[in-house]
C-alpha cells in the first residue's frame, strides 16, 4: 500500500498559498485528533482455529444492483486443537446456502475440476450468520492436520455496507463499481477490489487475517468486451453462449486474503517480460503510447531487487493495473498491483515529476512482492513488517537508478514528512500492540519513520550483513506470517551482535533525540566536539564523527550514550569542520553551533547530498550580506545535482544588487540549457520576478518547451510584464493544458480574466482525477471568489462539493473549509461596499458559500 497523503499535501499546500492563507493553521486542522488513551485496547494477533488451505471463487457481477454473485469453495485444516466449528468473515451479505463437499476426504479440493464440482455431493451445514460472520457447525470434528471444504453462496453487496476508511485508505468495501451504468461518457466502466485492511470479506467469505495463506483460484465472468486481472496465472478463457467470457486465474502459491484482488474493465495491456514470467500493463487505451515511460523501469527492478536480496522475485507473473477512482494511493495485490490513476500521465508529464511519484510508487509495490506478500505482517501492530520495507525501497531504487543524492533527497523528504505528523498528529511507537482501530496504523510513523530507520540499521551493520540479514529472513519466513522480532533474530543470527538496544528504541518506543553540538578549539592538537542531548529521554546512538583538518579528512566511529558527552580528537591543526553524524543517518533534530565558514567548507568538501544540503541552507541566510555565502549559493546553483541546483536557484533574492548581478548570467543560462525541466522552471520563475521587458524573448521560447512545467512557469511570468498578451496566448494553450501549464493559464486568467473563463476551470475541474482534483478545486475556488455573476459561482461551489463528497474524507473537508472561509469573507466584504443588486447577488454568494461550509461540518461530524 502506498502512502498518498503525502502528495495530497503538497497540491493542496500549493493551491492554498494561491489564496494565501497560512500553512501552520492549516496543518494544524489536518485530523489532528491524537489517540484518547482510553480508546486504546490490546490487540492480540488473531487466534488461529482453522487454517484456510485452498479458496476456490466463481463470481458474476450485476452492474445494475451493484451486486457479486459468488460461489466459494473455501478447504481448510484446524492449526493444532481439535474442532467442530468454524467462523467465516463475510461483511454485509444475502448468505443462500453453506454446504460441506462430500467424498474429497483428505485430499484437499486444491484445483478441482468444473466436472468434479459439479458431481460432488453436498450436505448442508447449520450456521448462523449476523451480518458480519458466518458461524458454522461442521458435520464433525476434525483434527490437526484433516481437511474439509466448506461451500458457500452468497450475494456480495458492497454498496450497502456501512464502513469506514483511514488516512491511507480512504473506504472499506472491498469491491467497487466504477460507472457501472455508463451515465458519466468521460469515466470509463471498471470493477475493482480493494483487501486491505479487511475488506476481502466483503466480496468473498474468509478468514480475513493476516496471518492466514491460501491458494486461490477465481473465475470471473464477464462481459466478453473487457479484460480482467486477478492474481497467479490465466489458466483458462471460456466463451459463454450469451456474449460473456468466463476468465479463471490461478494462484499456486500461498497468498493472505487481504492481497487477493480483481480488475474488469477496457484496459490495453502493454507487455513486457522478465526472465520469461509476464509483466504486464494494463492502462486505459488512449495511455498504452506511454505505458513504457510510466511503468518500463519495472523488469529492471525485478532484476535489481531480487539481486539485492538474494532472493529472486517468487511469483509466477507481476501485472500492473491503473484504475479510476481508486481509494488509496497503490495496492501491492500478489502478482497484481492496482495503481490510482495519479500515475497515469503522458509522457511530457512524466518530464514534470519532480519527486519522481511514479518510481517510487512503483518500486514500493514490487517490493511488498518480498515485504508484504512473501513474508506477511502477523498482525496490523506489526505492520511495520509490511510498510517500512517498502518504504525503504524507493530509496534503495532512487539510490540504484538516479544516483545517492536523489535517494538522500528522498529521504530528507520523508523525514520530514514524519516529523510533521509527529508535532501534529502526535508519536507512535512502530510496532504498537495497542491501538484504537487497525487503520491508525498506516501512518507516517509505519512509513516513513520505519523506512528512516532501515537505513540507520542498514548503516550501523553494514551493506553485506544488513542485506544478508534481509535474505535469511525472507528464507526463514517465506509463506509465514512475521513479527519484528523475526527481522532482529535472523540479523543478530547474521551478525552476531545483540540488536534488543536498537529494536526496544526504535521499534518498542517513539519519538528522536533532540542534539544540541558545541566545539571547543581551546586545547592546542585537540578539538572538541560537546554533545547534549535535550528533554528527559536518552538514546543509544553510533555514528561517524569527521574532522577535516590540516588538509584531510579522518573518521572516527563514536557512540553516544549519555545525556551529555565529549569526544576528544588529536588534529595537527584547527579544523575546518567537523562533521557530526558524517554519513546522515540519524533520526533527530539538532542545534549545531558553527560559524558560516564551516558551512563554506562543508559544502565544498563534504560529499553527501545532506551536507551540501546544510551548508546551502546556512549560506541562504546570509547570502545578501556575506561574500563568501554568495559565492556558495552561486556554485549550488551549478551542483552536479538537480534537486540542490533548484534549491539555491529559488532561494535568491534578487532584490540585492550583489546577488543579481552574480546570479544572472547563471539563471539565464540555466533557463535555456539546464537538462532537467524543474530547474529551468526554477530559474524561469525567478527571472520573471524581476518583471524585466528584456526577457520577453527567453519567457516566450520557453512557452514551446516540452515540459508543461516550464510552459506554465514562463507564461506566469509573461504575465508579470504584458497581461493582455499572456491572455491572449493563455487562450490558444488552453486545448494543451495539463498539469501545471493548467496552474499557469489559471494564474493568468486570476490576474486578467472575466467570467467567461470560468468553463476552463469547470473543465478542469471534471477532467481531472484521484488527488489531482483538489488542486483543480482549489484553483476553481480561487477563481470564482473575484467572480460576481451568482449563478456561476453556486454552479462551481455545487461542482467542488462535489468533489468533496466523492473523497468522503476529514483531510480534504478541512481543506475545503479552509478554502471556502475567505471566499465567503471576501463576498461579505466586497457587499458592503457596493450597492443595489450587486450587493444582494454578492451577499447571495456569501451565503450560499457558507452554506457548504455548513454542510462539510455536518458531514464530518457525521464520520
């Protein structure tokens, strides 16, 4: 499962500085709601009774009713006890029959034949069922090691349930109807399901458990116009009499529940292989030019994980799907990732993705094939088994692909991203027994944080034991279901070393440390390095210290230990820096107490991407002032780096006479040449500032770049120095416009346009898809709070309520309540100081807008 919160975050963080209003408010009003203890209970792995062995499903689907009809032949054995008894979950279904198959004795009905089901005898079973869980009384009692197969038929009705969604899975239902009537001529007709956390029971009766495997083997019949994807291999297409197709996937390996998955719907699929197992695409027809650029990395990671590992990759194909609507970000379904639609982008988008969202998702899926799939979570405490690999492998990928400065980039990022939820939303402990519901637990603490410290762990040991540690585990564990004391044993068995002190601190507790770091030069041959550590916890911590002194570099492992400690080095000289935690791994916050010419030093001479990073930042702040800051800011506009020559590019000032004039033959240059679109858009946007009549020329060649990116930037800026024209030209870019030369045109139309404009916000508005559609909201929104005509501004209000009731989601309400409060604000405003009917339309607006406030908080307090 990937993470999209994230990326929601930083549309809508965009569009919100649009407005202007502040991000720490907004921040503060992300559900920060932090668990009531009281709410908090122990939450046992789940007792395992019976055993699932082989699930077999035969479905249909009524598109009309939005219903599954199924058929389900589940085998299974009791795990150790003697029972009689068995409970099924099945979530909000009509139950028509439960049965035992007769005569298979133990031979578990693995695979049976269509002849051999339709001859099998049936007894029928007793059982109860309260909407939640089929309770069984079996025909006898079966011991360890005896297995029986239990039959039932059933009516899936998914949109009946009543459930409820988390931060990273925003609904529960398990299956989904996409269009199912066709009434939307822009949205094509798709099923999908959805597992995890558990909602597979809600379109197939299981014991939906983490800890529980199965074979599996699903028939679907569908309308023989479509294609389907579901898990293991397909074994069999079969042509039915009244123009539907009988599709049967076949999984003979052993797979939770949760991972089950299935896909209908007109998809091309664009294919691919990988030591002769089938890689697959499957995307809407108009994106199969541009499935190669999305998703043409994926064999090469096949190859590089499993050789990472040691492990090749254990499935028997790997597809990828791309669905409409989807309510998380990815699902790494056994052999059959589901994608959201963010993914699916042109390839002149795909010039535009800074973060490289894509790659990581992508990678972070195959990776749960090993972390997730292979080895499963043995219960939602410890989901860290699952998430914090995978997370830690777009780093590994970025590191292997794109080079260390782009993984470290990445890194920085999701730090970051923890360390905001853990002053807003409050810390967890990774693995945590105790908790209010299990969906808490996808958040940036099973992410990111458990990703962060991977690769302290990875540092501390070593790349050959931390990797050779990962291939025991999974050989250990393959097909089971795991805590993370499996990960530690299978590294201390590896290693040696007793690793209780790094699991009890960063896998059993919560929070970082807080370093203060002083030096004292005062000693002639020693320098020392003065560490505290603030609040009233003490961590255990290794890492490297270096001292760059008399003309090199020396490095020295130290551990701190205690609250506050000093390490003494012998230098032949004042060093020119010291480098406290040289390699950047630690998790922390810290307040280093250096002067500026170490920053200059540091970025000169210390090679990694957090180095460089640190010693532009300090430089920023002194750059107008200090010679020796610029010039380091200037040379980081030139890093051999993308993502640190942007960083120093949007950080000048240009309103300093010394900065312009070192900086801008630099941003011109870089403007037109810089290989990597974000950084020319960075110098474009920065230039444009100046609003100088004699970069009309370098703005308007740049609005034929490739990059939409870059368009948008320099059309931005054409606006700043001749509005009429950029609205002029804004009109013939319209047709085009996608991802932010979209953000450009509407920036211009903010500036100079009337309501006749308002259709391309509408439009964006509805083309748009998944996370996407809040920043087209955002800039409707926006739009329409300078527009007077009423009814415009109630139809567009109407269309982004909308949106907001189809996410169904406290984050996106808050930001909408957030949008539309000065919108309401600026109508009121504006009627009192007109008069007549103006006054009375706006005053209409204001209303109307603060009706959907209403109505977002009322279906909030509804959640």
């Amino acid at each position: 499962m990937h993470h999209q919160a994230k990326k929601t975050i930083s549309i809508v963080m965009t569009g919100l500085a649009v407005i202007g209003l502040c991000t720490r408010v907004l921040a503060q009003t992300v559900d920060n709601q932090k668990d009531d203890p009281a709410l908090k209970i122990y939450r046992a792995s789940p007792t395992k009774i019976n055993n699932l062995v082989h699930t077999k499903l035969d479905v249909r689907f009524d598109y009309a009713k939005r219903y599954l009809n199924g058929k389900a032949w589940i085998t299974l054995q009791p795990n150790f006890y003697p029972t009689d008894s068995l409970t099924l979950d099945a979530k909000g279904m009509d139950i028509k029959k439960v049965s035992l198959i007769q005569g298979t004795g133990s031979t578990t009905l693995r695979f049976p034949s269509e002849a051999m089901l339709r001859t099998a005898k049936q007894a029928p079973l007793q059982y109860d069922y309260n909407g939640e869980e089929i309770r069984v009384k079996l025909n006898k009692t079966y011991k360890s090691g005896e297995s029986y197969t239990v039959f039932v038929e059933y009516t899936a009705k998914p949109d009946e349930l009543k459930v409820k969604g988390s931060e990273a899975i925003t609904d529960a239902k398990g299956l989904y109807f996409i269009n199912p009537d066709g009434s939307d001529p822009k949205k094509p007709i798709q099923i999908w399901t959805q597992g995890e956390t558990e909602a597979s029971s809600a379109w197939f009766p299981t014991i939906d458990k983490t800890n529980q495997k199965t074979t599996s083997e699903i028939s679907m019949t569908v309308d023989k116009k479509y294609v389907t994807l579901s898990n293991g291999k397909l074994v069999s297409q079969k042509p039915n009499a009244d123009g539907t197709r009988t599709d049967t996937w076949r999984m003979e390996l052993p797979h939770a529940p949760y991972l089950f998955m299935m896909a209908v719907g007109d998809f091309a699929i664009v294919k691919d292989q990988w030591r002769g197992k089938e890689v697959n695409y499957y995307v809407e027809k108009e994106y199969a030019p541009h499935a190669k650029a999305i998703f043409g990395n994926t064999p090469e990671m096949m190859t590089f994980f499993s050789k990472l590992l040691g492990y090749d990759y254990p499935w028997v194909k790997y597809s990828q799907i791309v669905v409409r609507d989807y309510v998380s970000g990815a699902m790494e379904n056994t052999t059959a990732t589901i994608h959201g639609d963010f993914l699916q982008k042109t390839d002149r988008e795909l010039l535009d993705d800074d973060d490289r969202l894509g790659e990581s998702v992508i990678a972070h899926e195959l990776f749960h094939h090993w972390f997730g799939d292979l080895a499963t979570c043995e219960s939602w405490s410890n989901l860290t088994m699952n998430e914090s690999f995978a997370d830690y492998s777009e780093y590994l990928w970025f590191e292997h692909k794109f080079g260390k400065d782009a993984a470290d980039e990445h890194g920085y990022t999701a730090m970051n991203n923890y360390m905001e939820s853990a002053e807003y939303q409050g810390d967890r402990h990774l693995v945590r027994f105790h908790y209010h519901d299990k969906e808490n637990m996808f958040d940036a603490v099973s992410y990111q944080k458990g990703g962060r410290i991977l690769h302290m762990l990875r540092n501390y040991l070593g790349d050959e034991a931390f990797f050779k540690g990962l291939n025991l585990y999974l050989k250990q564990n393959a097909f089971k279901a795991t805590e993370s004391h499996h990960l530690r044993l299978a590294l201390e068995e590896v290693t040696g070393q007793d690793l209780n002190w790094f699991f009890n601190q960063w896998y059993f507790n919560q929070g970082y440390p807080t370093l203060e770091i002083n030096y004292d030069y005062s000693q002639a041959g020693l320098a020392k390095v003065i560490i505290t550590q603030k609040g009233d916890r003490v961590f255990d911590l290794p890492f490297a210290i270096d001292v760059y002194a008399g003309g090199k570099k020396e490095r020295h492992q130290v551990r701190l230990t205690e609250k506050a400690d000093t390490f003494s080095f012998a230098v032949s000289a004042k060093p020119d820096f010291i480098n406290v935690d040289a390699d950047k791994v630690l998790i922390l916050k810290k307040t280093d107490r250096r002067d500026l010419n170490s920053y200059v030093f540091q970025y000169k001479n210390a090679p990694n991407y957090l180095d460089r990073r640190e010693a532009i930042e300090a430089a920023m702040k002194q750059h107008t002032t200090n010679a020796a800051a610029r010039a380091t800011v200037m040379a980081a506009t030139k890093d051999k780096y993308e993502g640190l020559r942007a960083l120093a590019i949007s950080g000048l000032k240009l309103d300093n006479n010394d900065v312009k004039t070192a900086a801008l033959p630099i941003l011109t240059d870089l403007a037109k040449n810089d290989p990597v679109a974000w950084v020319r858009a960075a110098a474009i946007k920065q230039l444009g500032k100046l609003k100088d009549a004699q970069y009309t020329s370098l703005f308007e060649a740049a609005l034929k770049d490739r990059s939409y990116l870059v368009e948008g930037t320099a059309l931005s800026a054409l606006a700043e120095l001749d509005t009429k024209k950029a609205y002029q030209l804004a009109k013939t870019m319209e047709k085009d416009a996608r991802g932010m030369l979209s953000s450009g045109i509407a920036n211009v139309y903010a500036k100079n346009g009337n309501e006749s404009d308002v259709p391309f916000f509408a439009a964006r508005l509805e083309e748009t898809s998944g996370q996407e559609k809040i920043g087209a909201a955002i800039l409707y929104l926006n739009f329409l709070s300078s527009v007077d005509n009423t009814a415009l501004v109630t139809k567009g209000i109407d269309e982004v309520m909308d949106v907001v009731t189809g996410f169904n989601n406290p984050w996106v309400n808050n930001y909408m309540v957030n949008l539309l409060t000065p919108m309401a604000k600026k109508k009121q405003e504006k009627a009192a100081q007109s008069s007549g009917e103006l006054r009375n339309e706006l005053n209409k607006q204001a209303d109307y807008t603060l009706q959907a406030i209403k109505k977002i908080k009322e279906s909030k307090a509804e959640e």
